[in-house]
C-alpha cells in the first residue's frame, strides 16, 4: 500500500515542484535589497543620462549590471533565456552608449531594458 502510495505521490509532487519553479519569476525578481532593486537602478541611469552627469550615470549602468546579475541567479529557471540575455545586452548596450556620452542612445537602450524587465516573470 505504501509502495502504491509513493508510485503515484512522487511523480505528482515533482510535477506540481516542477511548475511551482517555472512559474516563480514574477515573484522571485522583486528585489531583496537596494543592491539588486533593477527598476530602481534603471530608472537613476535614466535620469542621470537625463541630466548628463556621465560619471555618475556610468557608475549607475555598472551597478545595474551588476543588480540584474543577482536576480539572474534567482530568476534563471523560470524566465525565458532570450529574455535574459537580451536584457543584459541592453544593458550593456546602455554602459557603452553612457561612455559615449550619447544621451539618444543610452535613452533607448535604457527603454528596452524596462521593456524586458517588464516581460521577465509575464506570460507574453
């Protein structure tokens, strides 16, 4: 009977552990912290970039970066990949055009960034 039990109550619990993982990303990207809060930091690069204040704008892609990487470890098994590496080439996309001092560009950058933080944990 137990042997019966565990035949049908094994395969039924990974499943369910399974889906549980797969669906977390909408709760498992909210920052623990203000070192890995990404819409926090996307949106003081913003408006540095805004103001011009290159350096400090630089210093904000950097610690994005670095804020996404956090969650990237927390998120990896439920976001879609392509969202993720999208999302960091943006990123770093946004750092290249900050030490360009191109506002244009790291504004758009910036924008696409939001739009794919926005899609990680979302069914689209």
């Amino acid at each position: 009977m137990l042997k019966r039990i565990l035949l049908v109550a094994l395969p039924v619990g990974l499943i369910a552990l399974f889906i549980a993982v797969m669906l977390s990303a909408a709760v498992l990207k909210h920052p623990l912290g203000s070192d890995d809060d990404v819409p926090a930091w996307l949106s003081r690069v913003e408006s540095h970039v805004m103001a011009e204040q290159w350096h400090e704008a630089l210093e904000g892609a950097r610690k994005l970066a670095d804020a996404f990487n956090r969650v990237t470890v927390r998120v990896q098994f439920s976001a879609q990949f392509h969202d993720i590496l999208d999302l960091r080439a943006a990123i770093s996309r946004a750092e290249g055009f900050v030490k360009a001092q191109s506002r244009a560009g790291a504004m758009a950058e910036l924008a696409e960034a939001k739009t794919l933080w926005d899609r990680i944990g979302s069914r689209h």
